[in-house]
C-alpha cells in the first residue's frame, strides 16, 4: 500500500542503552513486544535481561527485555520491524553505516533524540523513505546500568515521517507508542516542534555546559540570565529568517519554562562532567548554519559552541 497502512510493528530494537532509550525500551517490553536493547557498552545492557530495566520517579517499573546486544550488525537476527535511535546525535554518522547493509524500506527508523536535523543525516545514508523524526517529552537521568531516574513525563510524544508514502507507518509506530503507555501521535509539524525543543536547548545546556550551574541556578543569575535571553532572541531571529513557525508567543512561552525548569543538571553539563563529547553541532551549530544560510548573525551561538567545544578539547 502507498502509505504502508498494513504496517503492524511486533519487533523493536533500541540503539543506545541510555536513559531515553531504556526508558522507550521498558515501556515496549511491558506491552508485550519484541525488544532488543542494543549498546556498545556491555555493562549497560547486561541487567536489561536479568534484572530488568528501573523506571523510577514520574513512572515506576521494572520490565525485562527480550534481547541485547553489543554491535548493530548483530540486529538483523531479531529482525526488528522498528529501530530507535536513542543515542547522542554525533554518533549519527557511524550508526547510519553500519545500519546500510541490512536497512530495508520496509524498516521505519526513528530519530528519538535531541537535536535539529537527526532525521537529515539518517536519511542521506538510508534514504527518506522509513526514516522518522520523533518530539519527545520526558526528563531523565541514568541512576546506574539499566536503571533510571524520571523527573517529569509530559506525553503526548509526537512523531512524523520525511517520505509522506510512510506516514502510515508513522501512525503505527505511534500506535505501538500508545499502546505501551508512550503516549504518543503522528503530526505534520514536526519541523516546528523540533525547533522550538531546539531553541529550549540551545539556551540552557551550553550555558549550563560552561558556567557548571545548575539550570535555576543560570536563570536565577540576572548576569548568566542575559545570555540566555540573548540566545533566545537569537535563535528566535534564525527560525523566523528560515521560515520555522514557533509561534508568535514563543519568548514568553520559553522564558516561563526555563525559569520552571528545577534545580537540575542539563544533559550537556551531564557530559562534560563525565568525559563525553555533547551534542553541541546539533544544537547550537544548526542555528549558526542556519543563520549563515539566511544572512543571521549568530555571535552567541557560536560562541557557546565554541567554549563547549574548547571544553570537548580537553577530554
């Protein structure tokens, strides 16, 4: 059929045993699909069979997985009808090669990560056709291997197809989504959606990365506070020159949700503390070439990409 609406996914694999992914991973195993819980790093995996995976916090369950494994070119013996990428967005390059020997486009492949333009980089090595992007709107930390820490969970999560032919696929992934109790719905506005969560990070998680402040702590500082209000206007500024909808009452809307937002650690102060590289050229890198690309300029974006990579340098 042309929008592939036959399309009924049993089969799950997840690449990144991460919080987000073990989150969407517990949740499929628990509806009674198929998962394979995949990561390079053994130690992470290894209680998802065993033990189970921990939700704790805005969700609480414990829920085995059927399957790990350590290499994406061991997923084509669990035959997975659906791949969530759940990974930083820098490993995308590596993750789309190693997918190419055995991706069909029978396969949907859903970007479920932060980041402007994930589903783009799938998609120039996999082609358009099941490639997905996903909204996703849940807090989360990981505890230990396996087990992790929910502060917030604020479904519905959204998800869209690049190829119009897919979006019934779309709408059964979503459907799997709902199903586990991932509240979830197929849109057409992803870009927009995507965006506006893009601008959230682009000015709380370099800031944070930086400064080492917690992010009520960074909106508290009526000098660090500036800067994020810069960074807003500015990313505010690219998207209108690009033609991306935000709304018109966005800036109040992300200023109030920022200064909500709870005495926490963004995830990229999360990675600098621990050693690992941020997802820094897909948050604040898109709005510098964005703002090239439509004559912006981007002086604070480029230069909290600059010091947060001046910090990756050290690593």
């Amino acid at each position: 059929m042309a929008d592939k609406s036959d399309f009924r996914p049993q089969s799950f694999a997840i690449v990144g045993a991460g919080p987000v992914g073990c989150i969407v991973a517990a949740f499929l195993a628990k509806a009674g699909y198929t998962v394979t819980l995949c990561d390079v790093v053994e130690e992470l995996i290894q209680p998802a069979v065993e033990r189970g995976i921990i939700l704790e916090g805005a969700e609480n369950l414990t829920q085995k997985v059927q399957h790990t494994c350590t290499s994406i070119d061991d997923l084509p013996q669990y035959n997975p009808d659906v791949i969530f990428i759940t990974v930083k967005a820098n490993a995308l390059p590596l993750i789309a090669s190693a997918m190419e020997s055995f991706y069909n486009e029978e396969m949907a492949v859903v970007s479920w990560q932060n980041g402007i333009d994930t589903e783009l980089e799938l998609a120039k090595v996999l082609g358009r056709k099941g490639v997905m992007r996903a909204v996703v709107n849940y807090g989360c930390g990981l505890a230990g291997p396996a087990h992790v820490k929910l502060p917030f969970h604020h479904p519905p999560h959204y998800i869209q197809e690049l190829d119009p032919e897919s979006a019934g696929m779309a709408k059964a992934v979503a459907d799997a989504l709902t199903k586990s109790g991932l509240t979830s719905e197929h849109t057409d506005k992803i870009v927009s959606m995507v965006w506006r969560k893009g601008v959230l990070n682009a000015c709380m998680n370099p800031v944070c990365a930086v400064t080492g402040l917690t992010m009520a702590q960074a909106m508290g500082d009526p000098i660090v506070f500036s800067i994020v209000d810069a960074l807003v206007k500015e990313c505010i500024a690219v998207a209108r020159a690009n033609e991306i909808n935000l709304g018109w009452d966005f800036y109040p809307n992300a200023i109030s949700y920022m200064s909500n937002a709870g005495n926490h650690k963004p995830s990229m102060l999360m990675d600098i503390e621990a050693g690992r590289r941020t997802e820094i050229d897909y948050i604040n890198g898109k709005f510098v070439e964005y703002g090239k690309q439509a004559g912006i300029p981007t002086p604070y974006n480029f230069t909290l990409q600059t010091l947060v990579k001046g910090l990756e340098s050290r690593l």
